[in-house]
C-alpha cells in the first residue's frame, strides 16, 4: 500500500496533492524562538473533518483467516467474520477507507512476505506486521502472557520462595518493544498524520502510542483497553509501570470497559505520575503538558446483524433441532469460556456439584453444558488447569450419572462452528459466567440475542437468565442477571437454582430488559461512539505549538496556544534596557527554589542575582510569597533593596530597613479558634497531613498523605470550614495540595496592583512588569497584570511579561520549565549581552536539555 506522506519516492514524479500546513521541525536550546513562531497567526488553523479521512485500525492480529493450499503451497485469505476489529467497521463512517494493521494468524515464509503484503493490501486494505519467529515468542507468550496478562487479571507475579520469585526478564521487555516498534514503522509507512485517524487495541500494544506520537505529534490517536485495568497496588508491582502509563498518555482517548478499570488507570496517574484529572461537561480529562488526554467509559457490544444472520441460518435451525431432541425434558444451564486460568471453569463445575447435592429433584434433568475454546496461552498453569476440569468433571459425572445421563458436559475436543455455538446458546434455559477476573466477556449478549430467537421460532419463549460474574466488564450493564461472587461456591449454587426455578413471568421481564440492553448498545454504537470522540478530542491539535521532549518511554509531547511561549533572555533583555521603571515579581517556592528541595534557604547565587537586579536604580524588585514575614526575613536579610510581600500580601516591606506594613484589615483573628480545631480533627483522621500557623492564616496541608484520600478529605474538610465560617470574614480556599483559610481581601493579585498604583503616585510609573510564579496563588498575579491595560485606575503599562514556571495552561503569555531557567533568565537581564555567565555551573546544567520543537 502506498504512503500518503510527502516521504513517498513515487510522490515526487508529480506535483503533491495539497495537504494542511505544518510546522517546520526545528532543533533548539528551550527557550529561543524560532522567527517562524514570532507571529502568532502563522498557528496552523483547525483541520477541517471530512468523512473521507481514513481509519487505521491496529490490532495484534488482523481480521483475516490464512490458509495454504497443501498442493500449489499458495495462501489465500478470507476475513475472520468473528474477530472484533472486523465486527466494528459496522459502526465506522461508510464514506472513510478503513485500513487494518497487525499479525497474521499463520507462519509466512520471509520469501513471502511481499506477496503477502501485496495480496492483502489490493484485496482486503490490510498492511501485515511480520514478527520473526523468535521475536513473537518472547513479545507474546513472553511479555504480554508471562507479565502483563496475569497483571492486568490482578495475579501478581509470585512463585514458590525457593525460587527467589519470578525475576523480571528485562530481555522479554525489550522484545516487547521491538514487536511494538515493528507496528509502528508498519503505520508509519501508510499514514498521513494530518488526516488519518489510528484506533490502536489492548495491551499487546499499549507502548505503540509512544512511538507513533514521537514520529507524528499531531497524530489522532485513539487507545482501547479490552482487558482489565488493576488497581494501582496491582499495577505499581510491574517495574516498567511508569514507561507504560507515559505511553497511554501518549493517546489523545483512552478507552475502557467500566469505570473501575478508569479509575483504577486514574489512581495510577495520580500516584505513580502526579497527574491529576478533572470531569468537565461528562468527559474525564487529564493534562498532559499541555495536551487533553480524555478518558472514554463505554463498554463493547455485540454484531446484532451477524448474530441474526446465523441465528436464520439453515445450519443452525437443523443444530437447535438437533439439541431439542438430544436434551429433550432436560434443563440445560450452559457455560462458554476460553482454557484460561481466571475462566473460573473448575469452580463452576464445583457450584454443579453442589446444586445437584442440595436439589436432588435436579438430579437426572439438569444438564451443564461446558463449552472450552482453546486456550490463547502456553505454560504448566493452563495444561494444570485442564487436568482438574477434566479430573472434576469425571468425578461429578460417576457420582450423579446415570445412563443416558451426564450432569457435565464438557466440549473442549476443538474449536466448534459459530452456528453450534449460537445453537447451544438458543436451547439453553441459563448461562453461566463466572471468571475470576476478565475484560468485556460478551457471552451474556450474544446468549441473550440468541435466546430472542429468529421468525423461524416464534414458538420459542422469549426469555433468558443470566448468572454473572461480579468481576467482569458486563456485569454493571446487566442489571437484570444474577451476580454472584464466583468464590463462594454454596452462592454460585443458589443462583443456579434461583435461575432455573424463577417464574416464567420474571424470566421474561429479565430477558426484555437485556435484550433491550444488548440490541441499543452493539458494536456498531461502540464504534461510533469512540471514533466521534476521537474526533472532538483531536479537533485542536492544528490550533496549538508542539515541543517533543525526553528519551525512549519517557518521550512526551508539550502542547501550547499559539499565543503562549517560552520566555528568553533574547525576548525580553530589549524591552528591560529600554525602559526606565520596571517592577520585578518573583515567587519563591517554586520558582526561585525548587518544590522538591527539603533545604528552602536561598542559595549564595539567588542571593546574588537578587542584589544584582536590586542595585539597579531603575529596578523595584519584590519578593511575593505565601510564607511567613519570619522566614523571609530571616533568609534575605543580605538583600538590602529587597522588597518582600508575605503571607499572599498580608505584610509588605519596600526593603530591610523600612518597616512590615500590614493590610488596611481588621486584626481580629476570633475565627482562628473556629477553624484550628477543625483542621486539627482532620489532622488527626488523615495520615500525613499538618496544620501551617500563619499569623493571617491557616494552612490545611496533605501533599505527604495518600493522594486519594488526601484530596476526599481535603474536600469535606473545605465544605465544613465553609460553613462553620460563613459569617466570618475569611475566605476558603483549596489549592495545590491546601485547604487555607486566610482574611478576604488578600491575594498576590491585589499586591501586584497596590505596587503599581504606589509606584505611579511616587512619580515613577512602572513601564516594564516581569511577573514570575508557578502555582494558583500566582494566577492573580499574572490576571491583574495582563488586565491593567482595562483596569483605568492603573498606569499603562508597555512592557508586560507573566511568566508561568512549569505550570500548563496558564493566565500567563509566557512560560519557563524550572527554577534553573527561572535563574538564567535573571542572570541574562543584569549580566551585559557580551559578557559570558559569571555562574558556569548554571549554564552547563541548561545547556544539557535540548528539545525537538515541532
């Protein structure tokens, strides 16, 4: 198949076919501008949607069937009319081309790999991946079947302590890697990044989404987990963690079955990257550097229009025919399961055996019906496993056999045909799905679509029961089934029983509301649903800048407005020589000093610097903090011309000598003695957690509890201080890791206007304002600043730089990574253009980050 891309050889014998604009892909130090990037209207304009634009669908393995003629040795190809990547074209826009990418299910012969390729592109719009023998052993019935498999089915990764535990093979990982790797350069050589939409599927893939966004970062990326997703004490256990939720992130929607599994992917970016999210308008987002990652719920469904079309068929009438007369006066309970350890396969046949125990009236009516499909993975666990079915299921049937009569049944001599299975399906009275732990598992739709029956059976009664696991991803959708701990044998055999005797009536009302279920929310609604969210979740990529930053898995993508940039020296050192009254505000946590420093004294270099700006007569230059007066004070006593605002303004001094001033406020703190005690309660009741004494303020602090309960608590204790205040005359508010309550009428934002305003009635309005602060508190700040030119009470100012220290979005027009470029941006406003830096060490620790801009 031929690449859409510019890179394409054949491409330059004629002209190109126009495409969008794209940015050029530049080398730089961060923080230069490159003169493509100095007008803001340049920024690429929104992509308009045409329904023509293609989908790439990326599985494992494509929807095709392989077979080799034994006498010719040629393949030929059909589509595998059971596989979901082929079921889910239903729902796509019939207008888009639809390219599938991924393995084939048979070992082609290198030689044939062209022809192969070429067979399948012409014939069927699939690009095959080929994996060396090798490479496919350790990618798939390595990593994915030894590690992340029994993982995301929340097995932890333990053996017997005489073998020291199942060691990590890192070897495994890297040839999960390279398989993933292998995916990528397949789409890479079909995609056109502008215009093509990628929907990749489960964990067999879930590192592609790094390597597709470092080659494309404008790429449409959609991610659909089909497994479960642990919780993170689960997922924490697995020591390549952080790569692969940096690689989800990479996505522009994650997909999931339910809202545990989110959750669960949730609480790992919360607690493994720091990444907190945020419900806006029904969607979960999640920032990403500047990129909307949104988390999609919605789980799979079935293809009512296959489904129905078997159901018709002549095959599977003659096949239910059949059933009626082999089971004729029997009650058939059935079960379909892959040979797979968390299948619960051995405890549904135990939950048998207790039923006919304690209903011996079932004894020669009540059949099981075990359905086996082979099993997807290798080990001594699977071949175990199918020894104790096998050894359970004979010991049932010589305990409660007789002739003509076996209680269980089970088929695992081969795969059976798909009109079989939907034949076992229309006979049986009940189904019964008891994984210990699996992913969608749509049995109970397809049994309940069956159990509708067709025209050819309208005797047929249209009902159906359904004993459900609680540990799926369709049991929340099934309201109507019975769920049943698969643990707890004695449930599972009182809900069989509970399935079988229920009234006709019940039964009927049960099946209508599945069926009602199950027929609105198929594969095709799926689909649909997941490509228009890919679509509105991608629908500003073309609108923002992009910076490509890290290594390897730690590669991410940084996206900015067009009118929000990095700030240099080479920018603003113009604009600061040529004017004569500026005001600098500084944060300190944060900004001056790292939050990651246990030390917060000031080093001798900030110490520097701020002397340096200071001594410039034309410079007024303010320290605005939340910390107290004391500490301050204490730890700048060397800046002499310093000023400093502490406690968000509460305290002003112009300088060492002059006097702390506080706010025009009233001095009563009675409120205190109302919301210390209730902090001190919540103190108490939440690990990690501390009170902060301010003499304006309160401070609730929890960054050292755990991050789930933190935030839980950190909301009831803002409602409750919220109404034990309410007649106070404080304000309440949560910020980054707080809950702090502090008099109304303080904030930096305010500082920042008293400043001005003082400076302009001392006869020296300020032309120049460099305003830099890295946490909410700082967006007041940056607001009345960026506002003053409407604020008619405030001079007008023409140089006017706010400046975010990692903090994307921002009100700020300007951002910086972190304190160390926060110190060279200082450096280069009082250091003269021609003379190097007096502080090499700084230097050498920037100039060791470049970044791939876009």
């Amino acid at each position: 198949m031929p690449s859409r891309s510019h890179a394409d050889l054949l491409s330059l014998v004629s002209p190109p076919p126009q495409q969008s604009p794209r940015l050029p892909r530049i080398l730089t130090v961060p923080g230069v501008l490159s003169d493509c990037e100095a007008d803001p209207s340049t920024a690429n304009p929104i992509a308009p949607y045409s329904p023509t634009q293609r989908r790439i669908i990326v599985t494992n393995h494509l929807p095709i069937r392989a077979h080799r003629h034994p006498s010719s040795a040629q393949w030929s190809f059909s589509w595998d009319t059971d596989a979901l990547a082929f079921h889910l074209r239903s729902g796509l826009p019939s207008s888009a081309s639809i390219i599938h990418v991924g393995t084939l299910r048979a070992d082609i012969d290198p030689s044939d790999h062209d022809s192969v390729s070429q067979l399948l592109s012409e014939e069927f719009n699939c690009v095959p991946v080929f994996l060396p023998p090798d490479l496919h052993q350790r990618f798939y019935h390595g990593f994915c079947k030894r590690y992340l498999w029994p993982l995301l089915h929340y097995l932890l990764p333990l053996s017997p302590a005489s073998l020291a535990g199942l060691r990590f093979d890192r070897r495994l990982w890297l040839a999960y890697l390279s398989a993933n790797k292998l995916f990528a350069d397949r789409i890479t050589e079909i995609l056109s990044s502008d215009d093509d939409f990628v929907w990749a599927h489960d964990y067999h893939l879930l590192a592609l989404p790094t390597f597709l966004r470092k080659r494309f970062p404008r790429i449409k990326l959609g991610f659909f987990l089909h497994s479960p997703f642990p919780s993170s004490e689960i997922f924490r256990t697995l020591p390549v963690r952080e790569e692969l939720l940096r690689a989800l992130l990479n996505a522009d929607l994650l997909g999931f079955h339910t809202f545990d599994y989110a959750r669960h992917f949730l609480s790992c970016c919360s607690r493994l990257l720091g990444i907190d999210y945020e419900s806006k308008r029904g969607y979960i987002m999640l920032d990403y550097y500047g990129r909307t990652v949104t988390v999609k719920i919605l789980p799979v469904g079935v293809h009512m229009g296959q489904l129905q079309a078997t159901i018709n068929s002549t095959e599977t009438k003659s096949k239910i025919q059949d059933l009626m007369t082999t089971f004729k006066d029997k009650i058939l309970l059935l079960g379909r399961d892959d040979m797979d350890i968390f299948k619960g396969i051995s405890l549904k046949f135990l939950a048998m055996e207790q039923l006919l125990e304690e209903h011996p009236k079932l004894r020669g009516q009540a059949v099981l019906i075990q359905i086996a499909n082979p099993a997807r993975s290798q080990g001594k666990d699977i071949q175990e496993m199918q020894e104790e079915a096998h050894s359970i299921v004979k010991r049932i049937n010589e305990k409660f056999g007789s002739p003509g009569y076996s209680p269980i049944l089970l088929l695992d001599g081969g795969s059976l045909q798909t009109y079989e299975k939907i034949a076992y399906y229309a006979v049986a009275e009940c189904c019964v799905v008891n994984p210990v732990r699996d992913g969608m598992n749509l049995v109970p739709y397809e049994y309940t679509v069956c159990r509708q029956g067709s025209k050819a059976f309208e005797d047929m009664p249209k009902k159906s029961m359904i004993v459900v696991s609680e540990f799926i991803g369709c049991s929340p959708s099934l309201s109507g089934a019975i769920r049943v701990n698969p643990w707890n044998i004695d449930s599972m055999a009182e809900a069989m029983n509970l399935a079988i005797s229920m009234p006709e009536a019940e039964k009927q009302l049960r099946h209508e509301k599945h069926y009602k279920y199950v027929s609105s929310h198929d594969i095709s609604y799926w689909a649909r649903s997941f490509d228009q969210d890919l679509q509105r979740s991608c629908k500003d990529h073309f609108m923002k800048r992009c910076w490509g930053i890290g290594f390897g898995l730690n590669f991410r993508v940084v996206a900015l407005g067009p009118n929000f940039r990095k700030l240099s020296v080479e920018h603003i050192v113009s604009a600061y020589r040529r004017t004569t009254s500026r005001l600098i505000l500084l944060d300190y946590d944060g900004t001056m000093m790292p939050n990651s420093s246990i030390v917060k004294t000031p080093s001798k270099e900030v110490i520097e610097i701020l002397n340096d700006l200071c001594s410039d007569e034309k410079n007024v230059v303010f320290l605005v903090s939340g910390r107290g007066k004391d500490s301050l004070s204490m730890w700048f006593e060397d800046c002499e011309k310093l000023g400093i605002s502490a406690e968000h303004g509460y305290f002003t001094r112009w300088n060492r000598d002059s006097p702390w001033e506080s706010c025009q406020l009233a001095t009563e703190f009675e409120w205190k003695r109302i919301a210390e005690p209730v902090m001190k309660l919540y103190t108490e009741t939440t690990d990690g957690s501390y009170i902060e004494q301010k003499e304006s303020a309160l401070v609730w602090h929890h960054q050292d509890a755990d991050p789930d309960f933190g935030s839980c608590q950190a909301k009831e204790l803002l409602d409750h201080l919220e109404n034990v205040l309410a007649n106070e005359p404080v304000v309440v508010k949560r910020g980054q890791h707080i809950v702090e309550v502090k008099p109304q009428g303080i904030s930096k934002g305010i500082v920042a206007r008293n400043l001005i305003s003082t400076m302009s009635n001392r006869g020296k309005p300020p032309n120049f304002v460099l305003c830099i602060g890295d946490d909410r508190s700082d967006e007041d700040m940056f607001e009345t600043i960026m506002d003053s030119p409407k604020n008619p009470s405030l001079p007008v100012i023409s140089e006017v730089f706010a400046c975010t220290v990692g903090n994307k979005p921002s009100k700020a027009k300007y951002y910086l990574d972190d304190t160390v470029e926060v110190i060279k941006l200082l450096e280069g406003l009082v250091a003269p253009s021609s003379q190097p830096s007096k502080r090499p060490f700084l230097q050498a620790s920037f100039e060791g980050s470049l970044t791939w801009k876009i």
